[in-house]
C-alpha cells in the first residue's frame, strides 16, 4: 500500500491524473456543447428539446426556457460569443406577457433566476457597453421583473404562502387549488431579495420572506416540516417530512439565503430544522420520510433529489456525514449507472413507477462542494463515472434523453433545461482548478463605496467576494447587494407603499384591514436581524466606515497594515473624498468557512465557496 501511495506521489503519474481531469473537464463541456447546439438547432425558440425525435416542445411557458436557463453557463465555460448572440435572442424573442398558466416555482428558479444571473454576469462575459447604469438596470434586469411581477399575484394570499400556479396574463387561475408544495412556499428568498435590492422594490424580498416564516410557523413540535400545507389556512394538508422533492429546496433557501443576505434569523431557523432532520430522518446516513408529529418513520425510501443534501452539510461543516452519503449514493450508481427518482431501503431496489432520471444534478453538486472541501481525487473519480454513463447511455444524435428506466437505461424523449443550467455546470467545475473565477472570494475588481442618505457606506463589487448558487445552480455574486438599495432603503419604501402596492390591491379591496393587519403584515414589517447588524456605540464616527470592509474581510492592498486608504463618494455632495484615512483594522482574509452567529461546526478545509464571518 505504501508502494502504491509513493507512486501517486511520482510526478509522472501526478502528471497523468491532471492530464486525465482536464480530459473530463473538456468532456463536460462537450457534453454542454452537443446538448446546447441540439437545442438551438432542433428546439429553439421552443422550451425543450425532444433529443430522441430532434424536434421541440413548449413544456412551461414557450418563453425560451432552455435558452434562459443556460446563460450564465456560457458564461462559466468561458463561451462569451456565444452568450453574446444568446443574449441577443433573448432581448428579441423573449415575452411574458401571454395567455398562460406556470408553475411559480419553477418559472422562479428558472426564468427569474436565469435572467438574474446573466444580468449580474455581463460585465464578466464581456458585453460592452453595459446598459447604462448596470448593474441597478438593463434589458434582462428588466424581463426579470417583468416575470417575477407576473408571479407576485400568487403571494396574495391571507398567510402569505403562494398558490402553485399562475397566469402570466391574468393572476392566479379560477378554481387554482390552494395546496402546494412546501419547496414551491419557500423557495423565492435568493432570487425576489437580489431583484428587490437591485431595483429598490420591496414587493419581492417581503413576499419571499413571508412564506419562509409561514412555514417556519406551521412547523411541528417536533421542528418538522409536512411536504404539502394549505396556503390560505397554513395547515399540513400531506405530513410526511422528509429532505427529498416537495421540501428540497425550502432547506436549501433558509441556509443559503441566510448566508447571502447575513441574516441571522434565517440561519437559526435552518439550524432548528436541521437538528431535527438528523434526529429523526437519518438512518445509516441515508435520509427517510417520517410522521412530522411523531417522527415515526413513514416511507423507508430515498429519492435522487436527496442527494443536494451533503452540499448543505459542507456549508455547515458537516463533511464527514456528507461524504457518508454521498458513498451511498455512489453505491446506486456504480449498481444502476444512475441514481433511480426512488429507491425503497427496505427491498433493496428501485421504487416501481419511479425508475427515471431526467439527468438530475444533485449528485454532482454535492460532489462539486465535496471537492473544493476537501480535494480528495475520490469525489473527482466519482464524477467521471457519471459522464461515462450519461455519454454512453444517454447521449442522442440531437442531445441527451432522459433515462426512463435506470434498469433497462430505457430512453425517454425529452432533455430537461437543468441538464445544460445546472448537470453540465457542476461537471464542469468538478474538473476545474482553483484558478476559476467562479471560485475566486477576493476583492478582484473595481470598487465602489458611498455613502448614503442613512450616512452608512456602501461597496458595490460586482465581480468580487465570491458567487453562490441558486437551487437552479444560477450563481449570484456576493459584491452586488449594496450596489443599488439597501436592506434599510427597501424598509422605508415598504413601510410607506403597502397599501398602494399592486400585489396586494386586490386582497386589500375585498377584505377590512384590520384582518389585513392581522394576516398580511410581517412581524414589525422586517425582523431586526434582518438589517446588517449595528455597530457598537462606543465606535467612533469614523470607525462607522469600516464596517463594508469588515463584512466582506476584503484582501486589498496593503490590508495587513492597520490603516487603509479608500476613496469615498458623498450622495449629498456628488464629490471623491480622496484617500481619508482611517483606523479599520483589516484582517487576513479567512479561507477557512465559518456560518455568523450559528454555533455549527466550521468546515476543516482551506477552500470553500463562501465566507462569512462578521466577528
């Protein structure tokens, strides 16, 4: 064994194993390549393609749906022509005002989170010149508030939670029923708070955060969550808790969301639920469907979506239990090739009726984390058997088919759009090096920092402190939030323009406002954990200004020094404040992971994709 250890250590092999991931690397990006020009040639201006029959469909909204959807990959595989002529298409083709009805979530995650990322992405692409004053407008910024006002309707409601679907042309449909999915309640905190800040309308960021709360509300005694809830009685409807489809991404959010936006509150209620998902869910660490009140287990299967799990757990720290299941995962696909929609742990095989996979990524974005976490080549190996199997199994003249039956590897005739958003992604950045961008948490370009009516300092860093991923893998940068409005500006104009806001008109018109106070008002508007928190008073005036830098542990140059030189910008005066000095003290920066104000377990790497650290 020690023979073997010195070998891998011997150059050449070393040498070979590079050789080899690039290999892989390259290969995911062909497998993008075949897949979007498949699409583009055979499908577009459709929503999907149909990789058996080379023809398309319009499966969501006929808005273009894979062609949104993929942006921003172009963009991570360095394909800058090619998302310049996309982006092209989409400003020419792309309309929402029309007679149909779509689901909330998935136009959310898609389209919204889509059309954000790629908005946020321009600069980094290359597009020259940028719409006039980027990154707080332009073209797509503005098709994504187009379809995210479209959806806001659906949030109307007496708890806060939104109906399922909507009608781009005329609100929520008659007779919509009012169960949904606890993932399509509470999964809008990322993309409505980076449109709201981006634009300074409050509508979106408040809707999302009131249906986080409602959820978090409704939960058990035991702090779980059911999988269906009434949205007009905020009552579990199916109480089946589990971290798999219908719950997924409501975790996802509460953690990432808290994350993005340092929000405290969030990240507590993550941790509640957490500590109950493994007291009573995991067993040998696969995850199971229990009773919500009781905890006794319900249905002892899993699903290919649980797989998004181990991402969160290394956020948190918990590598060891991710990589667990992460194994027993691999131990499907090195049975099946692919991981089956549900596989029950009790007889040992595939779930009947449920033998698809629609090419899902969930695996391979944990592997991504576990990677970039650890550096093990092993998380790598098991990426490259997931290409080698979509190449030999699912690969089509046109594209890549959805495997109807992991068993038989059985095709089915349509290619989802998270195959190029999100499955080619993360292959892609598995075998990536440290040197991409994407992975890049420095102060990397150039800085804006003002002051604001408030008298607080802003820095707006597009490009900087690093990017997170929406459940669509669409990735967000950190150094926008205080490009445009703040947390506090948002506040104000929330707190003077309910009553006239169109989201709530109509509720308003038919119900007496004292219920409306009752029912619709969030908890004193905006939670105070929600603004960045105060500085302590015994700080001078002058110390207020390092509080941007400290949030962010900002590497600039000379930052090892204790004094710092910035240039300011006054709002009331519109003039440079050249190189005020004051007495910030800059830190090294931290590559170590470490959730604010939560008392979970630090990640023990030198890598991660995040970093928050407000102490």
């Amino acid at each position: 064994m020690c023979i073997i250890f010195l070998c891998l250590l011997h150059p050449v092999f070393s040498s070979y194993y590079q050789q080899e991931d690039l290999n892989y690397k390259n290969k995911a990006r062909e497998m993008f390549d075949h897949a979007f020009s498949g699409y583009m040639n055979y499908a577009y201006p459709q929503d999907e393609l149909k990789p058996l029959s080379c023809d398309g469909m319009s499966s969501w909204g006929n808005y273009s749906l894979t062609l949104i959807d993929s942006l921003d990959t172009l963009v991570i595989m360095g394909k800058y022509d090619e998302f310049k002529d996309s982006y092209k298409k989409v400003l020419q083709n792309v309309r929402f005002d029309i007679d149909k009805n779509v689901s909330v979530f998935e136009t959310n995650i898609r389209v919204v989170g889509g059309l954000l990322s790629a908005h946020l992405l321009m600069q980094r692409a290359g597009v020259e010149p940028l719409p006039e004053g980027w990154p707080c407008s332009g073209p797509l910024l503005d098709l994504a508030v187009d379809i995210a006002s479209r959806l806001l309707p659906a949030f109307a409601t007496p708890t806060g939670l939104p109906y399922g679907s909507i009608n781009l042309l005329y609100g929520v449909p008659v007779g919509e029923t009012t169960v949904t999915g606890t993932a399509s309640a509470g999964t809008y905190i990322m993309e409505f708070g980076v449109l709201s800040r981006l634009t300074g309308d409050p509508s979106y960021e408040h809707a999302a955060r009131r249906a986080l709360q409602a959820l978090y509300h409704a939960r058990s005694s035991l702090n779980l969550v059911g999988n269906h809830i009434d949205i007009t009685l905020a009552e579990w409807i199916y109480k089946e808790a589990g971290i798999g489809g219908n719950i997924d991404s409501y975790y996802e959010y509460l953690l990432k969301g808290g994350l993005f936006f340092n929000d405290k509150k969030l990240l507590e209620q993550f941790k509640t639920l957490y500590k109950s998902v493994i007291r009573y869910m995991q067993h040998d660490y696969w995850y199971i469907w229990v009773n919500m009140f009781t905890g006794m287990p319900s249905m002892p299967s899993v699903s290919t979506l649980d797989a998004f799990w181990p991402s969160l757990q290394i956020l948190i720290g918990d590598t060891k239990s991710a990589g667990k299941t992460l194994l027993n995962f691999y131990s499907l696909i090195s049975h099946y090739g692919f991981t089956p929609e549900l596989f029950s742990l009790i007889r040992g095989q595939v779930q009947q009726g449920s033998e698809i996979y629609p090419l899902r990524p969930e695996f391979v974005e944990s592997l991504v984390y576990m990677y970039r976490a650890t550096g093990d080549p092993i998380w790598r190996n098991m990426g490259k058997q997931v290409i080698d199997s979509i190449e030999a199994s699912a690969k089509t003249t046109c594209g890549y088919a959805t495997v109807g039956n992991v068993v038989t590897h059985q095709l089915e005739d349509k290619m989802e759009s998270f195959f190029l958003s999100e499955t080619t992604k993360y292959l892609y950045l598995l075998f990536s090096d440290d040197h991409h961008w994407i992975f890049d948490k420095r102060l990397t370009d150039k800085t804006n920092v003002t002051v604001d009516e408030h008298g607080e300092y802003r820095m707006c860093a597009p490009n900087s402190f690093g990017y997170i991923f929406t459940t669509e893998a669409h990735p967000l940068p950190v150094g926008v939030l205080d490009c445009c409005f703040s947390a506090k500006d948002n506040d104000v104009r929330y707190r003077g323009d309910f009553f006239r806001n169109t989201v709530y008109k109509k509720y308003v018109e038919s119900r007496d406002k004292a219920s409306l106070y009752l029912n619709n008002l969030p908890e004193t508007f905006l939670p105070a954990s929600y603004y960045f928190p105060a500085l302590p008073a015994l700080l001078s005036a002058d110390l207020s200004r390092c509080y941007l830098i400290d949030r962010f542990l900002i590497t600039v140059a000379r930052s090892h020094k204790n004094c710092l030189a910035v240039q300011f910008k006054s709002v009331s005066t519109n003039e440079h404040v050249q190189h005020e000095q004051h007495n910030c003290k800059v830190r090294k920066w931290y590559e170590k992971f470490e959730v604010n104000a939560v008392d979970l377990v630090k990640v023990p790497t030198k890598k991660a994709f995040r970093v928050v650290n407000n102490k």
